[in-house]
C-alpha cells in the first residue's frame, strides 16, 4: 500500500467516524481506527494493522492530525500496553483471544503494567527472586514488585519470574501474563518525588495464573523480557514526532514570555544554550525518523537505547533550563506535594496552550524527568548495552553468569 | 523527510569506498600531505576518469555525472572516513557551484568540462582577513579598464589556492558582487602556501597587484555564491560524519584488543560509556548531516546546512579528541594517524565559519534570538 492509499483509508475512516464528534468517544473511535487497521499500521491485517511497514504509522498519525483537532495521543492513553504490551502480545501471545487483547490494549479499555523490576533486581532484573510454582494446570506466584507504574488501574500485568532457582539467573525465569484483579495481589502507592504516585509496589500472595497465560516456553521468559524491554527503550527514545515540538518548544513559548530582566551577555548565555538544546532536540527527531525508515519490520534491536539515552538527556537539560528561564518564579511549586494518585500519566504530560500550563509543567517536568535516565533502564545500563551490543566490547568479568542463581549473593 | 538510500546510492558509496581504500591509504595521506601542493595529479585523473568524481555534481551537459547533494554527501562522508588529500571540496564543490549558479553560460560551458575529465582543478577564493565567511564583507574592488578588469589586494584561506589552474575570484564592481577569473601565471598574482594545523588540506593566500581578470559572471552574484557555500557546508558536514565514524571506529577497535591489568581496556566502563556516548553523537551527527543533504533544494534548507555544520563539526573535534585518549601514548604520536583526524576535524570546524556562528543562524531563524 503506498502512502497515498494509507492517507485515503484514514480519510475514508474519518467518514466513519470522526474524534472531533462529541458523540463518539476515545474507546469509540479507536476501536474504529483499530478495525481499519489503522493502529498498529504494520502488524498484520486482522490484528489492528495492514501488515505495512512501521514508518507508515507516522503518515497515519500525520493525516489524523491534519483533518481532526482531537488528536489521542497514543502513548498518553497506555503507555505501557502500547508500547511494550501489544509488541509483546504480537510476538509471543497465543492465537485465542489476541485480537481482542490488542483491540482493547489500542482503545485504553484494559491498561497494562509491567511487572518486572523488585526490591532486589532492579538494574539486574534477570536476578529477581519471586517464584512461581507449578500447581496442576496452574503456577502459585509469590513475591514483591516495585516501581510498578499504573498497576493500580491495570487490568494486565507482564510479569517476569523465577520457575527454576537451581541454573543460571537468565535461564530460571519465565513470563506471565496475569490478571491483576486475581486473588492475591495487592497495590501499594509509593510516593514520588513530584508528589504524586503514579507508581506502586505489588505484592504477590499465593496468586494463580493458568500455564495457558505463559508467553513463550517455560524458562524462556527473558527472551521475552528483552522484547518487552527494547520496545521500552525505543518507545522512551522516541523523539518528537513534530519538528519544534515537545519541550524544546515549551522552553522556547517561556523565553518569549520571560519578564526576567537580563545583562546582555547573560541573556546571549542563556540563548546559546537553548539554541544548542533546539538542535539536539531536532536532531534526536531526526534520529527517531531515520531509525523508523530503516527499521524494516519486528521489532527494535539495541539501537533503540541511543534514542533512549539522548532523549532522557537531552531532555531533563531542557526542563531545567525551562526553570532557569523562569528565574524566581521557579522558587514556587504551586502544585504542592500532597499526596496525587494520577489514574493515568496525562495530566502534567502535556498542554502547552497557556502561560499558566508551561510554568506548573515545567515545575513539575523539572521533578519528574530526573526518572527518564532510571525508568527503561538507568543511562549506565544503556551506554553498557550500546558499548557491548552495538559496538562489540567485551563484557565485565561476571560472577553471576555461570551459577545457580540461588547461590548468587544478593543485597 | 525521506532518508533513504536507494541501490544505487549503496553502490556508488562501495565503489568509492573500494577506490579510496587503495588509493588513499593511510601511507598515501602521509605522502600526500607531505607535498607543497597535497595530493597526486595521478590519482585525481584516475578519481575523475573512472568515477566521474570531479564532475559529481556537473550538470551532463557539461561533462558531469549530473549528480546531486545526496550522492554527494556520500561521497564527502567516504573521503572524510580515509583524509583523501584532493582538491575535491575547493574545486568539485564550492568553485563548481559558484561557476553554475554564478557565472554566464559561455563561461560555464568553457570551465566546468575541463574540471569534469579533472584536467584542470578550480578555487573559488572570496576570503578577505577580518570577516573571511561574510560575503557581505568583501572589500577586494575589481578596477575597470575597458572590457578588461585588475585586481589589486589579498584574498586568504584559500583552498587550495597555490595548486588550483582556475582561479576564480570574488569582488566588487560598483555596488555589486561579482565573479572573475585569474590566469595561474598572470602578472602580479603571487600564491603563498600558509602552513596548515591540518595538512591535510592546502590553504594559501592569493595577493594581487594590478592583475588582469576576467569578468565572468553579468549579474550580482551574492545569491549564488550564498547559495555555493551552502552546498560547500552541507557537503563538509558529511565529510565531518565520515570522520568522526572512523575516529569512532578506531577507538572501538583499539578498545577490544588492548589489554591492561589482565582484560581488554574497552570491558572497562570509563572507557566503554565513552565509546557509547561517541555513538550517540555520531548517529546524531548522521542525522544531520543526511537531513541537510536530502532536504538540499528544500525551503529551510540553509538552518538544515547550519545546524549539521555546528553540530556534526563539534562531534568530528569530540571523536577525534577521545581518539587520542583512548589509545593513550600511542596516540599522541606522530606515527599514528588519530592526530590527523583531530587536525582534520578542528580545522574543518573553522572553515567556513565556527559552530557558534552557525548557531547564531539557527537562533535567529527560530526566534530564540532576536532576527
Ligand atoms: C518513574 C519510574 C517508573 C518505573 N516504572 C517501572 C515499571 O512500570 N515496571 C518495572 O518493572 N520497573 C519500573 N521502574 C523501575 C526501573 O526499571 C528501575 O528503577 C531501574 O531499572 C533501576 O533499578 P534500581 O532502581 O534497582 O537501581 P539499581 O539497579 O540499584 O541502580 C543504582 C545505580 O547503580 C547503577 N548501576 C547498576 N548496575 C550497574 C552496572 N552494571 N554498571 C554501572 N552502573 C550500574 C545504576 O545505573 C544506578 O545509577 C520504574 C522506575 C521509575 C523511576
């Protein structure tokens, strides 16, 4: 399909049903876009997509923000089961029920969380100690997760787990997909810094999946955690997609309403410094176009974590320049830390309309993108992955790779 | 944006690639850059008859291959991986395109057919001490004498200026900018050699005294000589990407095959995050540097050439000092080449202006600095 037809099939979906009609909801129209396989452009037909390649997504996007004002910013509406879930469903997940799981996954009806990192494996998540053990047709999961990002209004959650303790760490694990209204688990906010708790700790008490809920074969799971984890990163990495958009031009909306009064030099200062964010910022995006011209099909491989890496960056500079443009006003943080339990990440992520808007956002962005270089994979992890995956360096002598895990130390 | 190379532009890149891995070794660029002049007469004719590379960007017509921004980016990102030592960039790139866009048909349908077969070699020298980037600066004045012009002054920083056989020069008659052109031996033109920080490439200092030129081009040339140091940019952006790659690409190398204290060097992580931050800039560097050349004839064109000018000459210098430090002492010698890069990578971030002043563009045009 060339991409004058994508562009006609949108137009034609738009006829449908439009996301500017009051009546027709994010679900509704969704729904709609994902049965024209308009939502995940390159899986294949039937699973919400025409099986093109995955740079024709960007003209589907590019076309509904032409001819709609409501514009559903996907990883707003499920970060997670976006991002990382229907990847992972595509890949592994078995053919009953997939279809549905997607559908729901692209309309926000089910959120997803990833139940991965615990109290003792964070960067090293292939050490974690939780277990599952099998019981007849099902596995009894016990242990505790951390920093689990909206696992308090999830109804899936990607758990990885140890089935085997007695070979080496990578080789023990398997990966669920579980039910998160099961009997058993329990949600606990944790507090962050910004205030709010988007993220939570899990506890897993004598919980039961079925086997039918393993993606990939039984020790196998971190196979499938590293797919999950590489559509993290590429997802986190992904760059604006609009060029001057994202905060770069958020910081540039603050430098035009500065009241901040300035000596000459320190004003050249400060604008030599924005103009060097601007570029990297429009280079980073174009980084993000060319990964996805090149990008055939599947899904993403280490190069992902150079976007990653870039953007957290880059990106935590330009909100903390944000605040410097702001001067003194960046001594008031009129949101307050009492305790928020956001029920999905978009309130503060976006709005960029009003002066008011930008300076709560950049306060509060200030705060939360100090977590961009630790969620996904800390920026050491990554230039690690880029050092040995991508370029070839050797590793780090290992002194847990070829031993039972149990007989790992841990702290 | 499209950034995709076709078949063909895969295999212009592997022939180059196959060509410059002979011709331009690394005892060659030792040769080479050991010379007055800074490369071989020999390999020019080869590079010119059996690759067309001196016609690249010549129209057919005029013996060229016709070529545009795109392949010549390629070929600027392969003889920036090896420091060939040519006069590409002066007379291939900036003195082409100030002949094309600037000069009168007749003077184009003489000049460019001889630097297509790569008979003849060409400069454009338009720099004047003080501001050398800034057309708008120029003083130099042509002296009209009937039909007949002379030069008088000094134009520096000239590429290639004491080898080039077609000396194009850029001055003013009246009010308006314009193109002439100097006979090698004309009478009171001496060319002085300046000894450069990257030997690599030739520059000297033209002085005229009372020396018969030319006119060539009938119309203001501001706009085209603008527009020819866009091209030059955008191309030396990608001679910039190239190099950088191979600074990289040595370091990763050298990395896993020095050992200290019982392991390779690169399984430290001092040494392995380096590696990986010069990744990330160079895959940027890439973008730029590609973004410019694809969107050449596209409005926006001239901040898409500044910004992969500051930014892919900053990363070239950044690549080029890890380099060094990663092969510790070794690398501060003369025998091995990591110091030619630097060289390379520190004075083709001063050519054609400082990554500041093309930042300056950029601020500009995007309203962070008042226009
Ligand atoms: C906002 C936020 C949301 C998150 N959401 C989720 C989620 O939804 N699901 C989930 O499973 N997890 C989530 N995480 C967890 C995240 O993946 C981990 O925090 C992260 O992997 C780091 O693990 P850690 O916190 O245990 O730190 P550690 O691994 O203990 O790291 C501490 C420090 O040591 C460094 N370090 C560790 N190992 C090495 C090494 N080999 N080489 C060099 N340096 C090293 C790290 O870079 C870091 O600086 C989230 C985290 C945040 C901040």
């Amino acid at each position: 399909m060339t991409e004058t037809e994508v562009r006609e099939r949108v137009r034609s979906l738009l006829q449908k049903i439009h996301p500017d009609d009051p009546g027709a909801t994010a679900v509704d129209f969704r729904g709609v876009q994902f049965d024209h396989g308009l939502a995940f452009a390159s899986y294949p037909e039937g699973l919400g997509g025409l099986g093109l390649s995955p740079k024709m997504q960007s003209i589907v996007n590019d076309e509904l923000q032409q001819n709609a004002k409501t514009f559903y910013e996907n990883l707003a509406i499920n970060p997670i089961g976006i991002g990382m879930g229907a990847p992972v469903l595509l890949t592994y997940g078995k053919d009953e029920g997939k279809r549905e799981m997607l559908r729901r996954i692209f309309t926000g009806e089910d959120i997803w969380c990833q139940l991965f990192s615990e109290p003792s494996a964070g960067s090293d998540v292939a050490g974690l100690s939780s277990r599952a053990v099998r019981n007849g047709d099902d596995w009894v999961v016990n242990g505790q997760k951390v920093w689990t990002t909206l696992a308090h209004v999830s109804k899936w959650g990607m758990l990885v787990t140890r089935t085997d303790p007695d070979v080496p760490k990578h080789d023990g694990l398997s990966y669920f997909l579980l039910d998160m209204e099961s009997p058993g688990v329990e949600c606990r906010p944790l507090y962050q810094i910004t205030g709010e708790a988007e993220f939570n700790e899990v506890f897993l008490n004598d919980v039961r999946i079925p086997h039918s809920r393993m993606l990939g074969e039984e020790g196998q799971g971190w196979r499938v955690a590293i797919t999950t984890l590489m559509n993290e990163r590429s997802a986190l990495g992904g760059g604006a997609s609009r060029k001057g958009g994202g905060p770069v031009s958020l910081l540039l909306k603050l430098l035009q309403e500065s009241k901040v009064s300035r000596s000459k030099v320190e004003q050249a200062l400060l604008e030599d410094r924005i103009t060097r964010l601007y570029i990297r910022a429009e280079m980073l995006r174009l980084t993000t176009l060319r990964a996805r011209a090149t990008q055939r099909s599947g899904n993403p491989g280490p190069e992902g974590s150079v976007g990653k890496v870039a953007q957290s960056e880059l990106y935590q500079q330009v909100w903390e320049t944000c605040i410097d443009v702001l001067g003194e006003d960046g001594l008031i943080y009129e949101l307050g830390y009492e305790l928020r339990r956001p029920g999905d990440i978009t309130s503060l992520r976006s709005g960029n309309d009003d002066d008011e808007t930008r300076r709560l956002q950049a306060k509060y962005q200030l705060l939360r993108s100090q977590a961009n270089t630790i969620e996904g994979g800390t920026s050491e992890i990554m230039r690690n992955i880029l050092g040995e995956r991508v370029l070839g360096l050797p590793g780090e002598p290992r002194v847990d790779k070829n031993i039972a895990w149990k007989d790992v130390p841990r702290g | 944006m499209n950034f995709e190379f076709s078949e063909e532009h895969e295999d212009l890149r592997r022939t180059v690639r196959q060509f410059l891995e002979n011709e331009s070794n690394e005892t060659a660029v030792r040769e080479m850059m050991a010379e007055e002049n800074g490369f071989s007469r020999e390999v020019w004719a080869r590079l010119s008859e059996e690759l067309g590379l001196a016609g690249l960007i010549i129209e057919e017509k005029h013996g060229g291959a016709g070529f545009g921004m795109v392949e010549l980016a390629i070929v600027m990102e392969e003889m920036g991986r090896v420091l060939l030592c040519a006069p590409f960039l002066s007379s291939a790139v900036l003195a082409t395109s100030a002949i094309e866009l600037g000069a009168d048909a007749s003077i184009q349908a003489d000049l460019l057919p001889q630097i297509a077969s790569g008979e003849k070699t060409a400069t454009l020298a338009f720099s004047e001490a003080g501001d050398p980037w800034n057309l708008g600066k120029i003083e130099m004045t042509a002296a009209a004498n009937g039909d007949a012009f002379k030069l008088s002054g000094q134009k520096t920083f000239v590429l290639d200026g004491r080898s080039a056989n077609i000396i194009l020069v850029a001055a003013k008659v009246g009010s308006e900018l314009t193109l002439l052109q100097v006979d090698e031996d004309a009478a009171g033109l001496t060319r002085e050699s300046l000894p450069p920080l990257d030997p690599t490439r030739k520059l000297a200092t033209l002085r005229f005294d009372h020396t018969p030129a030319k006119r060539i081009a009938s119309v203001d040339v501001r706009g085209a000589l603008e527009q020819s140091i866009q091209r030059t940019i955008t191309a030396l952006a990608a001679e910039q990407l190239g190099g950088a790659q191979r600074c990289l690409d040595m370091a990763v190398d050298y990395a896993k095959s020095r050992l200290q204290f019982g392991r390779p060097i690169g399984s430290y992580q001092a040494i392995k995050h380096q590696c990986a931050d010069l990744l990330v800039e160079v895959e940027l560097a890439r973008s730029a540097a590609y973004a410019a050349a694809f969107s050449a004839d596209d409005k926006g064109a001239d901040i898409a050439a500044a910004m992969a000018k500051s930014f892919c000459s900053e990363t070239y210098a950044k690549a080029a000092k890890r380099n060094i430090q990663i092969h510790g002492g070794m690398g501060f010698t003369w025998e091995h080449p990591a110091h030619l890069y630097l060289k390379r990578a520190k004075a083709s971030e001063i050519i054609f202006g400082s990554p500041s002043l093309h930042r300056e563009k950029v601020a500009r045009s995007v309203g962070i600095s008042a226009a």
